[in-house]
C-alpha cells in the first residue's frame, strides 16, 4: 500500500527510514527520539511566526537573486513559508518544546516541512532535496541561533497584544462594578482587621486601577521585543550571508508582519544575551501578582457566606463538595490563582535559563520561549475566564454590609474628626457598656444629630480626599 511507502534520508550521524508521505524528515525524527520530554510541541504562535520569519528570509533572498533562473521553486518556497505562517501547516512540526541545541531541533523540523511542502506544491514528492533542500535552500544565509529568538519575538508580540486586549476588558469590568457598588458603605480592613469605612465601589476601582497599570506596563514592553539580531546568523558576525542579505532582512520581515522590527545595533550582542525576554517576563508576572491579589481578596470578601464575610456573592459555577449539601466554592478566583502561581515559577525557571548562557549563544532558548508563551498564554485566558465567568455577575450583600456597618468600630473612625479622638474612644466605651449602637450613643449624648451621622457615613464622605465639618453640618 501507498500508505506503507517508505524512504531513507541521510544526515551527518547516518541513515533513517521515515513513512515517505511524512513532511518532515531526519532532523525531525532524531528529535522526536532524543527529547521524549514536555509531551507537548511548539505553541501555533510560534510555528507561525517561525513561517513568517522563513517567509521574510527567503523573500530577501529571492530579492538577491537567488532561485532567478527557478521561478516555479522560489514561488513553491515562498507559498510553503506563507501556508506555515497562516497554521496550515502548524501540525507537521512536532518536535518537543524543550530540546537541547538551542532550537536546533525546531529549525529543522521547520526547514524540512517547508521544504517537503514546496516540493508538494511542484507536484515531487518529499524528501527530493536535490530540488529543494532543508538546508541549502530554506536554511540560506540563516541559523538557529537568529532565525530561533526572532521567531519567538514575533510570537510574542502577538501574545502580548491578546493579552493586553484581556486586560483592557478585565480593567473595564472592575471600572463598571466600581460603578454598580459605589452606593454601598462597607468595612476597609487593614491586616485582616477592621480599620475604617470605604466602598465596595472604591475597592473595586482599585483593583481597575490596578489592571491599567498592568496593561501600561504590557503595552510599552512589546517595544523591547522589536529589536532582532536576524542576518547574525551563528554568533551575530553575518557569518555564510551576504551583506546585502543582513542589511535587508529584518526590513522585509516588517514589511510582511506590519510590526516595527529593527536590526539590532550590535548583532553579537543580541545573540548573546536573552536579558529582554527576562523583562518582558517581570511585567507578565507583574500582572500575575495584580490577578492572585484581587483574586484572593474576592475570595475572602465572598466568604462564608454565613460565617464569613460575605459582603459579595460571586456567581454560582458549580457545585463545591461532594458531601457538604449547597456548598459552592469560588473556584474561578481559585482557578485563576493557579495560574498566576504557575507563572511565578515560570518567571524563576525562565530567569535561570536567561542567565545560563554561556560566550557567544543562550543554549536555553527553548526553555525561555517554553515560560515566557506559556505564561502569556495563562494570563490572556485567566484574565478573560475571571472577567467573564466572576467579575461580570458580581453581586453585593448591601443588608449584610449594614449590618456589620452597625457593629463595626470602623463606624467611630469616620467621627473622629467632626467630635475629636477622645469622645470617639468615650463612646466607644459606653456603647459596648450600655449594649447601644455607636449610632443611639452619639445621638444621645448630643455630639452629632442623626442627619449629620448619616452624611458622615455616607458614601459621599467615605469617598471625599479630607473632610469639610461644614459640609458635614449642612
């Protein structure tokens, strides 16, 4: 059977029989032999901008001449990189994310699949390198070590941009409950214990705050990753290229992405180091610590719900115990939480791969790339989840919220500067003697009328910068 055709190809270590219809070859199958590891290949994002990068390489060196007496292989090459970087071929690079050499292994699954789809596409079957070859043809005037970190630049610039797209949203989701919540009085608390009279709404602007502040911090770190070390080839010296061919690379790679690369100043520098994806990962793991903050702070505010806090319900997902009746856990906040754990261990492991390089490379660079798409990844899809299945049905307990309002000594704070610090602590006093709420003491003892101990626990004053007494007394 057709299906059963096998063919031989032959690398620097020997021979190796593949099924023949396979689109990669050799290198790939060493790989898949060599590192059993992850379980998982490289991300789509990846494999595509891997295409794209090819696509910009070989459209250079068409420019150059090269394949000017072939046009039919130099438009089966370009269709081939084109066809990868739109995921068409996405699933025939299968190599594992983590690798030794650097991403040798990924270069070359990559090389080879596009080469065996150019020679599809001029109706041979795979494995005619004579024709059009991995190396010589797909791999001209490149390496690894440029083509490697360039492709997982461009991949993530796209990651960051969904993800700073899923902040924006998560940030509008806060501003919008900021909006719901701002009528309802509550307890602020400071080490767990009640300190003075805020909003839910207040709180909830700050989370918003805080999630600008993230997507600022994602917005402006993408510039970081526009500058490319490809046409360095091996070491950033332009080693086996034409000048001409590193000078005009990374232009064509622009014009193709519509992203603001540029060629590095010191291209044995850029090869060198992989000190960028570490600050690029510090901002993705700084919204990692703005989303397990607010998560953890929304499930202790939604806690109980009778003998917790309680001041919020947030939706109903599933049922919580399989033995405690009508229990539901916050499992969103939980869920996401994880994430951002996950991302603070990324954020280490990445750290020691972008200081273990060693001279003139970063061997590393699968792992980097591994953390910092993954990371991206966990956040775009945890901040969506939160925002969607959490914060957008959000709902406050506001009888609830009166009622600790009531019992709360957070209340005698928001007096003290209308009767002064000693009556407060004197009320204080008498109302726990005299089993009286704060409220029926102060009124008693003529300090403020009721009208001006509403409007000093209002939502108005709990939200003003500094107190006016006159605007209390009106």
């Amino acid at each position: 059977m057709a299906g059963d055709a096998l063919r031989t190809e032959h690398d620097l270590l020997g021979y190796k029989e593949l099924p023949a219809h396979l689109l990669y070859g050799i290198h790939t199958l060493r790989a898949l032999d060599n590192f059993p590891l992850s379980g998982r290949p490289l991300p789509e994002g990846m494999v595509r901008a891997f295409g794209m990068v090819k696509w910009a390489c070989a459209a250079t060196n068409l420019d150059l001449g090269v394949w000017k007496e072939n046009s039919g292989k130099a438009a089966a090459v370009l269709d081939a990189c084109r066809e990868m970087a739109e995921g068409k071929l996405t699933k025939y690079v299968v190599v594992d994310a983590l690798q030794g050499g650097a991403g040798t292994s990924t270069n070359m699954n990559v090389n080879e699949v596009i080469a065996n789809r150019a020679l599809e596409l001029l109706s041979l079957p795979p494995g005619r390198y004579d024709v059009v070859s991995p190396t010589d043809d797909i791999n001209l005037h490149q390496s690894t070590n440029d083509t490697y970190p360039t492709a997982l630049r461009l991949a993530a610039i796209w990651a960051l941009r969904r993800l700073e797209d899923e902040v924006v949203r998560l940030q509008e989701a806060f501003q919008d409950a900021e909006k719901r919540f701002a009528h309802v009085v509550k307890i602020g608390r400071t080490e767990m214990q009640d300190a003075v009279l805020i909003t839910l709404g207040r709180e909830m602007g700050a989370y918003a705050e805080a999630f600008s502040r993230d997507r600022w911090r994602l917005f402006k770190c993408e510039e970081r990753l526009r500058v490319v070390n490809l046409g360095g080839t091996a070491i950033g010296t332009g080693l086996t290229a034409p000048r001409r061919y590193v000078f005009r690379v990374t232009d064509k790679l622009r014009d193709i992405t519509g992203i603001g690369f540029a060629r590095a100043e010191n291209l044995v520098e850029a090869t060198q180091n992989a000190d960028v994806f570490a600050e690029v990962m510090g901002m993705v793991k700084a919204l990692a610590v703005s989303l397990h903050k607010v998560c953890g702070d929304l499930r202790l505010l939604s806690s109980g719900p009778d003998a917790g806090l309680g001041e919020i319900r947030l939706p109903a997902r599933q049922a919580g115990s399989s033995v405690m009746p009508a229990k539901v856990n916050p499992v969103i906040p939980e869920a996401v939480s994880q994430s951002a754990m996950l991302v603070f261990g990324y954020d280490a492991s990445l750290t020691f791969a972008c200081s273990s390089g060693s001279l003139e490379l970063n061997p590393f660079m699968p792992l980097i790339a591994h953390c910092l798409l993954d990371s991206l990844s966990l956040m775009e899809r945890s901040c969506r989840i939160l925002r969607e299945l959490c914060i957008d049905g959000i709902e406050a307990d506001e009888e609830h919220c009166r009622k600790q309002l009531e019992r709360s000594t957070a209340v005698a704070t928001a007096l003290i500067p209308h009767v002064g610090y000693e009556k407060v602590c004197d009320v204080l006093r008498q109302a726990e003697t005299e089993g009286k709420s704060i409220r029926q003491t102060v009124v008693e003892r003529g300090l403020l009328t009721e009208a001006a101990f509403d409007r000093a626990i209002s939502p108005e004053a709990v939200c003003k910068l500094g107190h006016d007494k006159r605007w209390l007394e009106k």
